[in-house]
C-alpha cells in the first residue's frame, strides 16, 4: 500500500487510485485499500467522494473505528458537528480505547457549546457571563491565540 501512496504523492494520482481499483476488483472485503482511497480522496480534495467511502465502510465493518473518524473530521470541517459527534460515537463503540476519538469527541463538544453560546448570546445579547467562556473557546480552538507561556 505504500507504493499506491508513493504514486499518489508523486504526481500520479490517476494512477494511485488505477491501482487500488484494480486491487479491490469485484472485492470489497479489502478495507484498508477503500480507507487509503478515502484518505487519498479527501488530499484530492473530492471530499463528498470521500465521505461515500468513509460512510460505506462504517456501515460494512463497524468494529473498525478509524472510517468514524475520518468521517467526523470531514463532516467537522463542514460545521455539521452533531453528524461528527454521532461518527465519533460509532468510534468510541467500536473501540472505546481510541484517544483520537475522544480528544475529537471533546474538539467537536466545543465547536458545538460555541455555537450554543452564541445563540445564547444573540437571545440575550445583556447576558454577562457568556463573552467570557466564548473567549474561552475561541482559545482553546485557536492556538495562535494562547498567550506565551513565561
């Protein structure tokens, strides 16, 4: 599988994706082939191309929590974070010991508290207490804007 993403990185993505189609012919049952095609569609930037692979292969083997992931980073990437939280979710059933699940489980609940917040904010734009914890967030989710440490 290397040498399929030495292709692709190399300029020869025509090729790259030639090949895992050859690999997978009338078989599906390859799914690290169909996860590196989705990895190597979301770099060609075919994104909704992507999400149909990283989707398929959450629905053929949910134990695998890696397509949940992916799935979530890229439905995370659209705003549509309650569809990453659930893809997150599946993750975390499959393999309830996966870090990069949880830490972008906790990524996507801060997108989704900012969001509230500033709903909140725009019902009740006299409300105090909201400014600071939206500034809290933008932190958290924005590393240039931490401070240095001294």
């Amino acid at each position: 599988m290397t040498d399929i993403a030495d292709l692709f990185h190399t300029g020869k993505q025509a090729e790259a994706f030639a090949r895992i189609d050859t690999l997978l012919g009338d078989r599906a049952e390859r799914p690290d082939l169909r996860f590196l095609k989705g990895v190597l569609l979301v770099e060609s930037r075919r994104v909704d191309e992507a999400v149909s692979v990283f989707q398929q292969l959450t629905e053929e083997f949910p134990e695998l929590p890696e397509p949940y992931n992916n799935l979530a980073a890229l439905y995370a990437a659209r705003g549509d974070f309650e569809k990453a939280r659930a893809a997150l979710d599946g993750a975390l059933r499959a393999n309830p010991g996966f870090a990069v699940a949880h830490e972008n489980l906790g990524d996507v609940y801060a997108q989704l508290a900012r969001l509230s917040y500033q709903r909140a904010l725009k019902l009740d734009p006299s409300n105090t207490t909201i400014p600071p914890r939206l500034a809290l967030l933008r932190e958290l989710s924005d590393p240039s804007a931490r401070k240095p440490s001294r």
